[in-house]
C-alpha cells in the first residue's frame, strides 16, 4: 500500500497525473477508507482534469493564438 502511493505521489509530483491515479485508483481499491488515500485521489483526479481541459483549450482551432500561448505559459509554469 505505501510503495503504491509513494509511485502516485512521484508521478503527480512529475506532472504524470493520469498514471498517478491509476496507482491512487489501487490503493483505494485496497483501502478505501484510507483519507491520505482519498486526498491523493483527489489531486491526480484534478490534475488529470486540468491537463484535459489545457490539451483542449490548446487545440481549439477558433482560440485566439495569443490566448493559447499565455494559457499554456499559465498551466506549465515553467515545467516543460
């Protein structure tokens, strides 16, 4: 159970968040009244659903470009 949410914890620290829910999605499979369990399973499930909505916010053909570059330059803070 620790190893798993150790591998959650570092994938979501390296911006992985759909690989580090699969790891929180286990544990919680194990041990669902777990609250560190619970929490992490909040953050990579939130962090998935940001890097969706920037991947779709990136790709909208009718965006405005300047808009896209600042939205991206906001979401990745330097990370990529």
């Amino acid at each position: 159970m620790d190893r798993l949410l150790e591998e959650s914890r570092e994938l979501a620290e390296n911006r992985a968040y759909k690989e580090a829910l699969l790891f929180a999605e286990l544990a919680h499979y194990m041990d669902p009244g777990n609250t560190a369990v619970q929490q992490l399973r909040s953050l990579a499930h939130g962090g998935s659903k940001l890097l969706l909505e920037t991947d779709r916010l990136i790709k909208d053909k009718g965006m405005y470009p300047g808009v896209q570059a600042k939205a991206y330059d906001f979401f990745t803070a330097g990370r990529v």
